[in-house]
C-alpha cells in the first residue's frame, strides 16, 4: 500500500513539475518574455574582478538564479543586495542557492518594472532590446545620480557607454559587458 501511494505522490510530483516547466516555456515563448539564460560564472568572476565600484545597494533586474548576486555578496559581505525575478523555476532555484550558501540576499518574485529603483547604487540586467528600452525610461526617472548600470549584451538605448568588455574566451557566450553611470 505504501509503495503504491509513494509511487501516486511521485506522479503528482512529475505533473507538477512538467506543467510548471512548460507554463515557463509556454510565457517565454509565446508571450515573448525574457528567457531564462544564466550569465556564465566565469564571466561574472571576471567582471567583478575587473570592475572597481563600492556600491552600498545592488539590484539585479531580472536575477534567474542568483548568481550575480551571490557572486557579489561573497566578494562584497557588506554591500545590500537584492533581486528581481518574475520566472517561478529560476526564483524557487536561487532562493534554495542562497539558502545554500546562507547569504543574506534579498531575492523576489516580483516584477522589476513595478519596483520602485531609487535606491539602487549599482544595478546588473542581462534582458533584451525591448526591455532595455522600458528600463531606459524608468532609469531616467528613478534611479539617482551617479548610480552604475552593468548590462550584459544588451545596450541602453540612448546612454553613452562608460566602458566595455568582452570577457572570457573568444568562444564564450552572453560575455559582452555594457557598463554606465548616470
Ligand atoms: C537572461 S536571464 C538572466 C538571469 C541573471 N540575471 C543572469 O545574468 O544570470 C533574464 C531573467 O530575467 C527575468 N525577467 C524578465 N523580465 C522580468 C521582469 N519584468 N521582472 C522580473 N524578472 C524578469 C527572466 O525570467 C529571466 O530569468
């Protein structure tokens, strides 16, 4: 009896899961949202050794697993960090990653176009060219004065870039850097 009611749990469990994933891919696809795709870890340990910034506050738009972040809070314990992530497989993965690590990051399932950005002295998006435009906007409006944006591939439309990387190897993927300042 046990084995059978094991075995029913673990089929719900399965269901769960494949609706879930393909909810995530249904949004992704069809909806034209962001995708899930990390940044690599060896191009965030490359760009946070070469960036030189001491921001009290960092928000990570769109934060799929944390890993900036966690990234950031190992290299920088003192520095607030925080995320935004509306995709529920990524968000579920990078609260058990900080619970893991037992950091204290501050990860959301919010959306970022609804949170207020004034705070944030330092802020890390890898998006796309539409979101980038929206975020133009809301950076122009919200975020303060001498507040650093790093994007990864995608271009703030109108700002002039500050700096510019190409991390990694000539065969990485997702390694150009954008880095502004307002
Ligand atoms: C390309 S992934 C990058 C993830 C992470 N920042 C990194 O570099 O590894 C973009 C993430 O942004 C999330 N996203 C897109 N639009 C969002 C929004 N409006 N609010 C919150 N998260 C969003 C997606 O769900 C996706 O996980």
């Amino acid at each position: 009896m046990i084995v059978i009611i094991s075995y029913i749990i673990f089929q719900l469990f399965l269901i769960i899961l494949l609706l879930l994933i393909f909810l995530e891919l249904f949004q992704d696809f069809v909806l034209g949202k962001v995708p899930y795709i990390p940044t690599p870890i060896k191009i965030i340990e490359e760009l946070l050794h070469k960036i030189n910034v001491s921001p009290k506050i960092v928000y990570d738009l769109g934060a799929g697993d944390a890993r900036f972040l966690i990234a950031f809070k190992r290299k920088f314990p003192s520095t607030k960090v925080i995320g935004f992530e509306n995709s529920l497989l990524p968000y579920l993965y990078g609260k058990i990653k900080i619970l893991y690590y037992n950091l204290d990051i501050k990860l959301l399932h919010k959306n970022f176009f609804k949170q207020n950005i004034s705070q944030a002295d330092l802020i890390f998006c890898f998006l796309g060219p539409e979101q980038m435009k929206r975020l133009e906007k809301k950076f122009d409006e919200e975020l303060k004065k001498d507040a650093i944006i790093i994007s990864n591939t995608f271009t703030i439309p109108h700002w002039h870039i500050k700096e510019k990387y190409i991390l990694g190897t000539n065969k990485s993927a997702w390694n150009k850097i954008y880095i502004y300042q307002k």
